[in-house]
C-alpha cells in the first residue's frame, strides 16, 4: 500500500505524447481538450497559455503538433499541477518537455499578482481554455478534486476572459470550448475586448443538440459574430475556427477510414486520433 | 399613369394565400418569412401576434396552416400596413381574412399606450417576429421605405423582446427570425423574462456559415439554452423549435422530390413551397 494517489498513463495522438491522469477522481482529459487544442494553428515559436490545464492535454496536444510552439500551462488546483509536472517528467515527453512550462496559478487573479504569477499582460500570441463546466446549481459531485474542475462559478467566463484579453498581444487569438447555454456569458465577456468571434457548435449524433461550442475570437478585432457550419467534413482545410467541423461520430468513422498518408487529414488524425482508453470507451466506435 | 404605388400579388403555399407587396422599392417577404412562421404550432384558437409583420406574410402563413388560429398583425409602417391591409381585401384570402387583424402599432411602445394600441397584456399564445436586420452602421439604404423595414436601432431587441414578454400569457412562446450576430442581443433580451431559449443555425450551403438563426422561448421557463441541429432532416417530426432543420438548399431540393400526398412533409411543404418569384430566383435551384 501507498499514500501515492491512484495515477494512469494514457498515450495520446498515437503516443506522440502520454499524459499522466488522476485514476477514479478528479477531471480526466478526453475528446473536449483535443477539439479544444485543435483551434491553434500558425508557425514560428507561437506562446500558447492553457488556461485551467488540468494535467496539461490540450497544452501538449499542441506543443505535439505544432513543433516550435512554447506552451504555459497554467493550473490553479495544486494536485492538478502536479499531475502536469509528472506528465513532463515522462521520459516519452521528453521531446517536448523543453518546450512547456507549468504555473499554478489562479487564472482569475489581477493587474500585478497575475502578472507575477506568469500571466504577463501582452505576452501571448494564443490562449486557450476549458473552463468548468457544471454550474453552482448542477448536483454536487463527492468527488472533491473533479468538484474543482467541474464546478462553474458566478462570472467565470468575466473573470477567465479578462485574464485572456490581458495576456494576449493585439490580435491574438483566443479560443475555448464550453457547453451551448454558457453562449450568452461568453459573448457578453468578449464585449469590447474581442472581435470576430466565431462560434461552432459540436454535435455528437446528426440530429441532436450540439452538446458543446467550440468558440474563437481575436484581441480587439470589431469584427462581427458568426456562427460556423457544425456538422460538415468538406474535405477542404478549414478555417481558423475549426478544423473540426463534423460530429465526433462522424470523425471517428473518417479517423478509421482515412489513410495515414494523406496529408490532407494530418490535421484531423492529429487532433482526432486518440488512443486512450477514455477515447475507446467514448468516441471511437466499437 | 397613376399615384398609386406599385405593387405585386404573390401567391405562398401553393396559392393558398396571396400577398399584396410593394414592388422596386420596401421589405418584400420570402423565405425569412416562411421559416418564421413555420416556428407556431399549436391547435385550437390560437392566439398569434406578428410584430412588425410588414405585408404579413408570416402571420398568413400561419393563418393558412393552423386553420383556427386568430393572428394579429403588427406594424408601424402606414405604408407597410395598407399592403397588409389589402392583402386581407384579396378576393383570394377570403377564407382567412375573417381570423386575421391589421394593427397600424410602434412594438416598442409601453405600458397603457401598448396596450391602448392592441398589444394587450397576457393576450396572446405566441408571438412572432422578425426584426429589422441591418444595423445602424450598415450602408444606407437610398429606398426610405426599405431603410425602415431593414434598419436596426440600438436596443432594438430590448423592446421587441421587452414587448414579447407583455403580451404573452405565461408559458406562451416567443419566435423569431435573426441575424447570427444578433445572438448576443437576444440572449441579453431573453434575460429573467424567458427561458428554454433553443436557437437553430439556418446555413444557405452545407459547409458555409450560418446567414440566419431562428430562436424560440417560452415566457417564465427556466429552462436552459440549448442550440438545435442545424442541417439534418431526419424525416422525424422535429420539435417545437425547429419544423426547419436544413439548409434552403436542400429543402429545396426536398420539395421538389416529396410526394404531395406524404403526410409526413406536409409540415415541411407548406412553410417552404413558395411560388412567389423572389423564391423562384433565390431559393428554389434552376
């Protein structure tokens, strides 16, 4: 017996990168911060901040395909942290480890302590987030370490997308990804600081709801609002917004389907193709 | 010659009702219209308001589905109203001219002037609208009677929703037609007035982004946002937000190879089967 707390292992993008997971509590990482890492496109040393990282898949998700970029990830909840800098220490990691940087940090702090704790005002070219999802009046989950992540306080998208309006550089890009009813809140923090916002809707059968929103704006763009295409695979690269556009029943069919040579679908395979027991049991078909 | 304005009479739903609208110059109805209205349902003597109903085609294309349904169509044009009112004297709208009703009425008015002007509070079962689109900042228009049909002012969906939520009986259903950048506003106007709001992306083309939402509510829900297929006919009769879930396109497509006596579209057919020439040259493929 160990104090240690229960940990799995879970290779992802075809092992391009493993990422170490608290086992039977707290958030595990799945299908939301793969679509969610699959918003940042661009070359060069791109500086991503993940805000509200967990173990750091949307962050590494990124780093993995894009070979220069240098990811913050930025965690408020100490074991989560920690669970980042164990996924770091992963010798299959090590190719990227150089490359990302874990803060635990409140993404909700202001002017000098957010500063202080790494999130530089204008330091950014992209910021991503995934914040809680279940709002304070969803049932409570005895699970404290997954309550944290889970839960969706009173003017979180306010207080989350202030952080990413400070930290970025003029135009650069943030994009998250939220439940469909959160639409009203993030639209009314985008306010003056964002444009452009691009909204998507993420369904997960043809026909029914969309369950998610993937959602893109730029820093001080006055660009108008639209709403993107949800359930279409065109077969054409997609704009910045979404690279992902078709329901995930539809993508994982495509992911079986696609040849590993086309180059046409690295991007959907590199976002898409998760091979982790969670993706198994939840996306892929059987 | 003569000082009469010119205008056309345009046959909807397989001249099932006719239309009397200006021609060269104002707001001429077509599919916006159709999909609002394909939005009521209901039986019995339904009790149905059309804010700024212009010539009132979406308020007779619900009187000429729902065959008790008593309509009330609102508008502040005298101009705009006149057309509806002699779209009413049509020989050819006999049958249902006798359950529909011309109010010549500001929907932003309030309190004792809304009601002395026929928008009475807690009279009606659903409410229909479909507001100016073009913002202030848009181009004008050089055609004065266009530019208000198509003008949006500030706060517009304030007072349209604001008077939505007055004249409802509660539990009652509000409907309307919009711009996706209107989103925002909506969901602002929604606020503790109603509830359950389902918003439905209408794309043009597969693929391409959304060009109109239509959004429902009901007065006092508390129910959740949530955001409706938006290019699916599953052939299932749809729920109360969306009879309409596919692109034009393919609605389009569908009439033209449904068979009359499929009871199954019917629903599908009368809101779409248009044979109005601005249908004609926008929709419907050559």
């Amino acid at each position: 017996m160990t104090d240690a707390p229960a940990r799995t292992v879970d290779a992802f993008h075809r092992g391009r990168f493993h990422l170490v997971q608290p086992c039977g509590r707290g958030h595990r990482a799945g299908m939301d911060a793969m679509l969610l890492a699959s918003m940042v496109d661009g070359s060069g040393r791109l500086r991503v901040a993940d805000l509200g990282a967990g173990a750091g898949a949307a962050g590494l998700a990124v780093a993995s395909r894009l070979g220069e970029a240098e990811v913050s990830l930025f965690e408020m909840s100490p074991d989560m942290a920690d669970y980042a800098r164990q996924t770091l220490g992963l010798s299959q990691n090590a190719e990227l480890a150089g490359r990302v940087s874990v803060y635990e940090a409140d993404v909700t702090l202001k002017g000098a302590a957010r500063n202080a704790a790494g999130l530089v005002d204008g330091r950014f070219d992209h910021v991503i987030m995934n914040p809680p999802f279940n709002e304070a009046a969803d049932r409570r989950t005895p699970d404290a370490l997954k309550g944290v992540a889970h839960a969706m306080p009173e003017g979180l998208f306010e207080n989350w997308i202030r952080t990413a309006g400070a930290i970025l550089r003029p135009g650069g890009q943030m994009s998250l990804i939220a439940r469909p009813q959160s639409i009203g809140a993030i639209i009314a923090a985008c306010g003056n600081r964002f444009g452009g916002l691009e909204i998507t809707p993420v369904h997960a059968r043809q026909g029914e709801d969309a369950f998610r929103v993937l959602a893109s704006a730029v820093k001080g763009s006055r660009a108008r609002l639209s709403l993107r295409a949800s359930s279409s695979c065109t077969g054409r690269k997609a704009t910045r917004s979404c690279r992902m556009s078709m329901t995930s029943t539809m993508a994982a069919h495509l992911i079986r389907a696609m040849p590993p040579e086309d180059p046409q679908f690295f991007e959907l395979r590199s976002c898409l193709y998760l091979s982790c027991a969670y993706m198994r049991r939840n996306v892929l078909p059987r």
